[in-house]
C-alpha cells in the first residue's frame, strides 16, 4: 500500500485550497462533486461533505481541491483538512471507486460576449483553477481541449477560465453557421473526462500562482490598491462576458495605470469605452489624485 504525504497548496481563489498528494489518488482522471448525493463514487468526498463548511469537491490524479462556504476561512481548518485526508488515504480509504464511476452529464451553452468576434461556452463542470489563453496550435499543447479546438479552421484563439471557454473565430465564418457544432464537440470532450490541461501544465500552473503571489507582495501600497479594487468590482463583469483583467504597472509620476485585457476583452471594440467611462472613472473616484488615466495592452 503506498503512503501518502499531503501538502496544502494555496489557488488564486481564496475560496479554494488544494490537497496535494505525492502518490497519484486517481487514475488520471477527474472528478467534480457539488453535494454528498453526487458523490456516490467518492467514499473520500462523502467523508469530506460532513465537514458543513465544504461546498464542492473536485478530485483529480494528485490533489483533492475544495471550495469552501463563507462560514469559516481556510486558515482555521486547513491542517485538519490535511491530516483527516492523509489518514483517510493511509489507512486504506478509496477516494473514487473508479470502475463504477459513471459519466457526469455535462452541459454547455454558448452566451455572447461584447466583442463580436468572440463566444463564450459556459459548462457546468470546472475546467481549470486559472486562466490560460492561447493564440495558436503551437501554444496550445498544454491543453488538450485548446489543441482539438484549434482543428477547426475558424477557430482563432481559444481562451479558458474556471468553467468557460471563450474561442474567437476569424471572420472566414458566422456564428450562426458554427455555434452547434462548437459547443457539442466541447461538450462531448468534456463528458468523455478528458482532460482540459496535461498534467505539466497542472504544475506549471501552481508554480505562476507563486510567482504571482510573490509579485504582489512587492508591489507599492497604491498598486496594491489598485489590485483589489479590479479584483473585487471589475474582474467579475469582465468574466462574466468571457474575458479577464489584469494588472500590469503604476506609474507615480503620470499616475497611469496600465492594464492587460485577455479573452473576449482583448481586441474589443467596446474596451476603450469600458476603460474610458468605466474602468478608469472608478479607479479616480476611488483613489482621487492618485490615478489620472488607465491604458489597456490586448493579451
């Protein structure tokens, strides 16, 4: 019987907190669970569901990621968490009986964006725990559903966020002639459990995460600000028209904020307007004499 070490590892959702395990847990494959009653598979996930602040498992080859409800925060719990599934695992507890796992279904359903190029397939399953974009088939290799996407000679760039996919498409088609068959083929991917990144990119990912973390931390206290004010009022509306935000410089001096836009945002037409009338006159209103003006790079 192997023996398994844990280790917590933080995600850039502070809701979410991975369990790493040195020995694979799984054969490879994923698994998502919203409730007890969907985890019938799972002993180790109906176990973890007793704990009232656990609201969604997912399980994979490694780690064990659970999004937790507000009622407590990760700190107070976490080494209990730990250890509960490092002795559950050691002494011969099956975290999914594979051989009887049925398919979740999946569903996806397209939703438009702002930029007319871009569309944003919606599924009810996770895909991945942050962001990544790719323009080409080359970058694409990271990601297996990104590489097939790439196939289909519309396709232009293919960007992914926590149960999204937003694929810009070259004007060579019309989204009435190819949404159907865009969103069947993501979602039979998806159903069939394969998998969305390789399992290098899983670990390429946590290591951008520290990277990041470390980056913030060496900000000054106004990009700090900063930061915060587009984490918690921009980046949910911008993700909610399949793109993302991010932070790129402050300068003190001309007060200008540079910012990256990525997915459904990059290359816009209605991004000027969004920074201009939006972005921009709450970063003033909020950090009045601090901020001047806000310019966007395309990712």
């Amino acid at each position: 019987m192997p023996k398994y070490t844990i280790t917590i590892k933080p995600t850039s959702n502070s809701r979410i907190l991975k369990f790493e395990s040195d020995t694979f847990i799984t054969n490879h494959k994923s698994y998502e669970f919203a409730n007890i009653d969907e985890a019938n598979e799972s002993p180790l996930a109906q176990e973890l569901f007793h704990l009232p602040f656990v609201k969604t498992i997912y399980i994979t080859g490694n780690f064990v990621a659970i999004e937790r409800f507000d009622i407590v925060e990760w700190p107070d719990v976490q080494e209990a968490v730990s250890e509960q599934i490092e002795n559950y695992l050691n002494n011969g507890g099956v975290a999914v009986n594979e051989l009887h796992s049925k398919k979740i279904p999946i569903t996806v359903y397209a939703e438009s964006t702002p930029n007319p190029a871009v569309l944003k397939f919606v599924s009810n399953k996770r895909l991945v725990n942050s962001l990544v974009e790719f323009s080409s088939i080359e970058e694409s290799k990271p990601s297996p559903l990104a590489t097939e996407l790439f196939h289909f000679p519309f396709v232009k760039s293919v960007f992914i966020d926590e149960n999204y996919v937003s694929v810009t498409k070259f004007d060579i088609a019309e989204w009435s002639d190819i949404t159907m068959e865009l969103r069947e083929f993501i979602r039979q991917f998806l159903e069939d459990g394969k998998n969305v990144l390789t399992e290098n990119a899983s670990v390429r990912e946590k290591e951008e995460h520290v990277k990041d973390q470390l980056k913030f931390e060496s900000l000054d206290d106004i990009s700090k600000q900063i930061v915060h004010i587009l984490d918690e009022y921009v980046k949910p509306a911008v993700a909610s028209d399949g793109g993302h935000i991010q932070f790129e410089s402050y300068n003190p001096d001309t007060k200008l904020v540079r910012v990256i836009l990525q997915g459904a945002c990059s290359g816009c037409p209605s991004s000027t307007f969004t920074l201009k009338n939006g972005i921009e006159s709450m970063l003033k209103e909020m950090l009045q004499g601090k901020v001047e003006s806000v310019e966007a790079i395309n990712g």
